[in-house]
C-alpha cells in the first residue's frame, strides 16, 4: 500500500509575521515534512532554525544559512540519512540563492527532499530554475520538491524546474499574497512515482497573521 507522507511546502516571510500563529498553522497542519523558504540564514541562524522546530514539534534536517534560508524539518517518523546544499551563482546587487536537500526514509523507503527560493528577478531566474532542475535530475529515487519559485505557471522557470516533476497542485489556488491571493509561485512537485493522495492551499483563519505567503499541503504515497 505504499507508505503516507503529508508535506507542507511554506514560505515564512523571514519570521517577520505573528510567530505564534505560525506555530499554530504548522502543528494544525500536522506535517511529517515541512520545507520552508525565507527561514534563518544570517546571525544565530542555527539557534532560530532550532527554535522554530521546536515551535511546530519537528526536527531539523538540512538547510539554513549554508543553503540561503531554505530549510527542511521533518517529524520523528522520517529519519535522515544525509543532506547538502546548492548555490546558485550570484548576480551583483541581488540576493544569493540556493537549494537545500536531504536524504532521507520513512517505512523502509528511501526518498529525497528538495527545498528551494528562486530570484525576483526575470532576467536572473530561468538561469537558476535550469540549475535547480539539472540537480534534481542527478538523483536517484523518489523526490518531493517544496519550493517558491517567484513565477506562475506556463512561465520559463516554472516550466524548467517541472520538467521531469508532476506539479501536485495544478488544480489548485493561488497562494500569494496571503490577503488577496491572485498568484500561484508556489509549489509542491515530486517524482511521477509518487503518488497523491490529496493536496490544499491552507486558508485557515491563522494563515494572514502567521506569513505573507498561503502553506501548501499534500499528502503522497510512497
């Protein structure tokens, strides 16, 4: 029957927001994966990366500062096995971006998590989600890819870094920003192995106070 995995995909908005309404949407959701973007990259970022696990009942597997911000939490029921990071190669006056991975397994199944935050920049994206794509596409075995790509569906980048992805929220709404949605820049994406059993944008009564962003939220079968 495969083994169930709820992911939650989330850009934090730097914890500028309501913390404790963040805490609240993420321990609602009750994720054995949470892979979020604009986490702790910059002074004490190890110590805010461990309170904020803390804060939602999970544990820290890769990400941070050695990978821009992008940060991967998981629950007790997956174990990682190893993690790393890529940068993407910084164009002047921007921010430096990057992704985070993490090796991990759950029931016996081995699978890989991939978080990443791509430019605000037109001319500078395309060439990040070709990065982004091409490293995907050295792994072996299942992938889930929680990312914030700064661009919609149909547009280049979107379409590079799905390439050889299912896009599990097609059908789905928009998730930015979070007072007035009107853009899907969002995604939850995985391997065509794996299965979807469900997926939402969470609109929870918390979800203005806690981030400028909407969470996503699926649930695979591995």
């Amino acid at each position: 029957m495969g083994v169930g995995l709820r992911v939650v995909a989330y850009n934090i908005h730097s914890s500028r927001d309501d913390l404790g309404a963040l805490a609240a949407v993420v321990r609602g959701l009750e994720p054995d994966v949470l892979i979020m973007q604009e986490g702790p990259r910059r002074f004490r970022w190890r110590t805010k990366v461990a309170a904020l696990a803390s804060s939602f009942g999970l544990v820290v597997v890769g990400g941070g500062l050695p990978a821009l911000g992008n940060v991967i939490l998981t629950s007790l029921r997956v174990r990682r096995r190893d993690s790393w990071e890529v940068r993407f190669p910084l164009k002047p006056g921007r921010h430096m971006r990057g992704a985070a991975f993490a090796r991990c397994e759950a029931g016996g199944v081995s699978f890989t998590l991939v978080g990443s935050h791509l430019s605000t920049d037109d001319e500078e994206r395309p060439s990040q989600a070709a990065l982004l794509r091409d490293a995907i596409a050295g792994l072996a075995g299942p992938v889930i890819l929680g990312a914030d790509l700064n661009d919609v569906p149909g547009s280049v980048s979107w379409n590079l870094v799905h390439q050889d992805l299912v896009d599990v929220g097609i059908e789905g709404g928009c998730t930015f920003p979070c007072a007035a949605p009107n853009r899907r820049i969002d995604t939850i994406a995985v391997s065509p192995s794996v299965g979807v059993a469900a997926y939402r944008v969470e609109t929870g009564p918390l979800t203005a106070q806690a981030s400028d962003h909407l969470p996503l939220v699926a649930d695979l079968t591995l």
